[in-house]
C-alpha cells in the first residue's frame, strides 16, 4: 500500500521530463501524480486512488496523458501522415 | 613455445579489430518490453524480434557490444543495427514495411450487411441486441441492398468478402439471395475475388439454402458455446434446443458443403468458465479443425444484463490458457487443431505479410478493412460501432447509403479523426511498446469503455488481455522445440 504523500525526486540532467511522464502514465491505474519543476530537480509526488479523491486522480492522470499524446503527436506527425496516406493510396480518394 | 613475433607483426589479434566499435553502427527503429524480470522482447519496424537479457539491451542501446559476437550478428541480420558492412538493412526494412503495410492499402475487403435485426434466439450476452422476429420493419430491403453494393463496388480491394449478419439473417433469406445474385453479376465486370459468408444460428436451415449455398460457394459461419447445457443456457430459444437444431446444421452442412465450408465461434461466459476442455472436445466431435476462445465484448445485451460484469480479465485469461495447453497436447497427439485468437498473432509475429484481422490492427481496420451496412442503410465503422449505435450512442455511424456519397463515408470527419486520434504508433504506452507490431488499436473498444476514442492503455481491457496473450505466447515459444514447432504450423501467410 502506498503511504500518502511519497515523492521521488529525479535529476533534470539525467532524465527529462517527458521520459518521467511517459514512466508515470503506466502506473495510473493505481495512483495518480503531481509534478513539479525546481531548479535541476523534478519531483513527483504521488498519491494512491482514494475513493474520496477519485475525480482529483482521474484529473491528474488525464493532464499527464494529454500532454503525452500532445507530444507524441508532434513527434509522430510525419509517420502518422505517411500511414493514413497509404491506407487511402488506392481510393482515388485523395490528392496524390 | 615461444610465440613467433614475425607471424604476429602479419596477423593483430581480435580485440585489436574490436577497437573502435563503440559508435561504429547505427540503431534502426526499435522498441522493447519486458517478458519477465530479465527477459525483454525486442522488435523492429516489422516485427522481427529477439528475446533478451538486460545485459544485452543495454550494450545494444549503449554501443558496447563486441562487433564479433553472435548477439551482434542476431541484431544485425535481424535488421536492429546497421554498419557500415550492412547499409543496404534501410532498403531492406523498408520493402519489408512496405510488403506488412500493403494489406491496409487494398481498403475494405470485409463488407457486412445486416439483413435482419430479428432473430428467435434471445441470448443475455447477445451484443447485437435482436428484435423480437415478427418485425419486418428490421429486415434490409432491395434498395438499401442496391445502394450498398454500389458501395461495396468502390473499394479499391481486389478482394471482398461479403458477410450476412443480424440477427438472423436467414430470417431474411430473400434479400441474401438478392445481394448475392447481384452482387455475382456486378463482379462480372469488376472482376474482383468476391466471396459470401452467412453468419447464422442455422435454426432456419434447409436444402434449398443448402443448394443456393453450394451453387455460389457460401461459407457458414455460426455459434458453438458448448455442450448441450452450457450452449442452451447461453443461448436460449422458444423448445430450448438450440444445441440440437445448431449440431444438426453443422452435420448437414458439412455434408452438403464439405467441412472447410462450415465454421463456428463460442462465446465465454460465466458458465464455460470451468469446462474449456469439454467445450474443445465439442468441436473435436463435429470434426472441426479450430475454435475461437471469444471473451464476452462491452456491447448490447452483454452490457444490458451486466453479463460482462460476471468475471474478470484474469479469470478469463485462466481459461484461455487452459484451453492453449490443452490444444498444444492435442496437436502433439497428432491432431490439428487452433485456437484462432492465437493463431493470428502467431501469423503477425512470423508472416512477412500483414492479417487483415481488423480488431488487430493499425490503423484501425474500422471503415478501411471492414464496414458494415446496416438493414436501414446506415453505415457505421465496425460491427463494434453497429452494436453501440443498437444501444443508444451513433457515434461511429458514417452515413446511410441512401443520403450520403462514398466519399461523404470514408471522407467523414468521424472516421478520419478516429483513424488518426487511434493511431497505435502515436498513442501513449502504444507507441514503444515493444508488442506494437503485433497489436493494433480498438477505438470503438475503448470508446465504448472510456469514452475516447484513444483510451488510457494502463486501464484498458484491450491492452490488458492483449499484452497477457502476447507474454503468454512468447514463453510457450520457448517452452521446447516441439511447442514452438506446432505453434509456427499454425501460421498463415
């Protein structure tokens, strides 16, 4: 059972912040996370699902999991294009 | 013996040709994900794939390995890394993404058409959710038939398979004549390999549908949940012999068509929990060479009558396994037989071509591998999407073939955005995971589920069962040698 408040602390030169939100996104079926930016130093504090703060959680872990998806699109933009273009090459659908 | 220092001055030793190997290849496209606590599964682009230790995941991402070793050359010929001895490995991962890729840009080849909402069974997981069979007003009529295969004829797919669903759709008999009388003479121009599935109960089977299905080469595909009890108190019907009417259908079938023309499909619930084997051995007595462990899907009577509610994941992945174990000692007895689930995985896994299995797939294969044509002309995304819009929420629906154009359908915002926002390769989680070539995206799932049409992947039903399976099959394909040799004769191109 996790103890409430727990933080982990990273440092920023090591691993960044994307890569720490990316890790927390697969634990969010059991706690959600709050992140915070300080100097060279990343903390995140976590706190479990408790029924009394399950909207609280569910907020959290959404804000992590649209600032993931906001990254990765960016990053993934052109794969994303050269995909769903294949998927319609033969249509006729759309301009070539 | 003194060494010869002429002969050395000729010949450096081998750690002199390892000197400056750090760096000296490159890292091609790759993800991993652990199998166990030092195990990890590591695939490429294509899904080619090695099964590691940390050790040596760390020297390959690190560039640390000896360039004479044999873990080298594994991630080399398996297309991992390049050197400056293999640059032709981009070339080649690329022709072989592109042979994977090609199936999705052949387009629909899967058309369902829903001829009939009634139906005589009244099944609780039903997710289709059945009228009651006296109302004509659910049967698909000629025009809505005529403006769907207009449809249908557009999709570029050199091959397509037309489906008959309901309900029952031998309730509807005439309509399926119909379609597949015009459809045959439509494909005399466009020429396509054109095939013709009837999804069925069979209750309402008889020789002249037997005739007209050996004439135009129509497969059978219908429902097995068991033995007599648990199949009749899964799928109850008025005379409570379901069981009967359904083996004496696949028997008739099977003689009038042959066995390869008759399939079925079982349905997990509650109750077939405790008797996998029994339900295999069902399937074994109809001399039938496959089986589909199905668990229950978040739709229509399934959700209404809490069906899915009556067992877990976890208890439903027990029965899975049982059931593999099982299959795998029966094909070590020396009869074929798969599990279907399995053996499209397997075929992700070792065939160079994609499946066009569409729950597995990404893009997803919603509208662009499957589509379905509704008996009022509605067309929706999935079978799925048809099944959610049966119980209040259209989202998923593209048109109707009666107001909208093909390309107002495959255009749609909804069907784009969902082929888009679902995209496997830029989900979170989804994107470096190291299954994802072997998984796929199920939006209409996860919309059902969590509303949006990506979902959390750390809370998804879909995730969860899928990375179990693939786990599971990775360690029976290290079991032994004669596992793994019986498991890669499951595979198909």
């Amino acid at each position: 059972m996790i103890q409430i408040p727990n933080t982990i602390v990273f440092d920023n030169k090591v691993f960044s912040l994307d890569t720490i939100k990316g890790a927390l996104y697969k634990f969010a079926d059991n706690c959600s996370f709050d992140i915070s930016c300080s100097n060279e130093i990343i903390t995140v504090t976590i706190h479990s699902v408790d029924e009394n703060q399950n909207l609280i959680a569910r907020i959290r872990n959404e804000v992590i999991d649209q600032d993931l998806r906001s990254i990765i699109a960016k990053e993934t933009s052109n794969v994303r294009t050269l995909i769903l273009a294949n998927a319609f090459s033969n249509t006729g659908l759309i301009e070539s | 013996m003194t060494p010869d220092k002429s002969l050395a001055k000729k010949f450096q030793s081998m750690e002199c040709f390892d000197k400056g190997i750090e760096n000296s290849y490159q890292l091609l496209p790759s993800r991993f994900v652990s199998l166990s606590e030092n195990r990890y599964l590591l695939t490429n682009e294509v899904g080619e794939y090695l099964i590691v230790s940390k050790k040596q995941l760390h020297g390959y991402v690190k560039k640390t390995l000896s360039k004479s070793s044999e873990f080298y050359f594994d991630l080399k010929s398996k297309h991992f890394l390049f050197d400056d001895d293999s640059n032709v490995a981009i070339q080649l991962l690329g022709l072989k993404y592109r042979t994977k890729a090609q199936k999705i840009s052949q387009f629909t080849a899967l058309h369902i058409f829903v001829v009939s909402l009634r139906c005589d069974y009244s099944c609780k997981y039903c997710q289709v959710s059945r009228q009651t069979d006296d109302k004509v007003t659910f049967d698909m009529s000629k025009e809505t038939a005529n403006r769907s295969l207009d449809f249908v004829f557009k999709s570029p797919s050199p091959a397509i398979k037309i489906e008959f669903q309901g309900g029952e759709p031998l309730l509807n008999f005439e309509i399926i004549k119909y379609i597949v009388l015009s459809a045959t003479e439509l494909n005399k121009h466009h020429q396509k390999n054109l095939q013709f599935v009837i999804t069925t109960n069979l209750t309402f089977l008889n020789t002249d549908i037997l005739s007209f299905c050996l004439i135009h080469n129509i497969y059978l595909s219908t429902s097995l949940d068991g033995s007599e009890e648990l199949h009749n108190k899964n799928r109850p019907r008025p005379g409570k012999n379901g069981y009967q009417l359904t083996v004496k259908g696949i028997k008739e079938a099977q003689l009038y068509l042959g066995f390869d023309k008759v399939g079925a499909l079982m349905t997990t619930t509650e109750n077939s929990l405790d008797c996998v084997k029994e339900i295999i051995n069902e399937y074994l007595a109809l001399d039938m060479h496959c089986i589909f462990l199905r668990p229950l899907s978040p739709y229509g009577f399934a959700i209404k009558n809490k069906q899915t509610d009556k067992y877990n994941l976890q208890r439903w992945f027990e029965f899975y396994t049982e059931g593999l174990e099982y299959i795998i000692d029966l094909n070590k007895k020396g009869y074929f037989f798969t599990e279907i689930y399995t053996q499209i995985i397997l075929s992700k896994i070792f065939s160079p071509f994609g499946t066009s299995y569409v729950d597995l797939q990404s893009p997803t294969g919603a509208g662009i591998s499957a589509i379905v044509y509704n008996y009022n002309g509605d067309v929706y995304a999935s079978d799925e999407a048809r099944m959610l819009a049966e119980m209040g929420d259209s989202h998923f629906r593209l048109g109707n073939v009666h107001h909208s154009s093909y390309p107002d359908v495959m255009l749609s915002d909804v069907l784009l955005d969902t082929l888009e926002y679902s995209l496997a390769e830029s989900s979170p989680m989804c994107h470096e995971c190291g299954f994802l070539p072997y998984c796929g995206t199920d939006p209409v799932y996860h919309y059902a589920t969590q509303h949006d049409v990506v979902g959390h992947k750390a809370v998804s039903g879909f995730c969860n069962k899928n990375m179990k399976i693939f786990r599971y099959i990775f360690s029976l394909l290290e079991r032994d040698e004669v596992t793994k040799n019986i498991l890669l004769s499951w595979v198909r191109p």
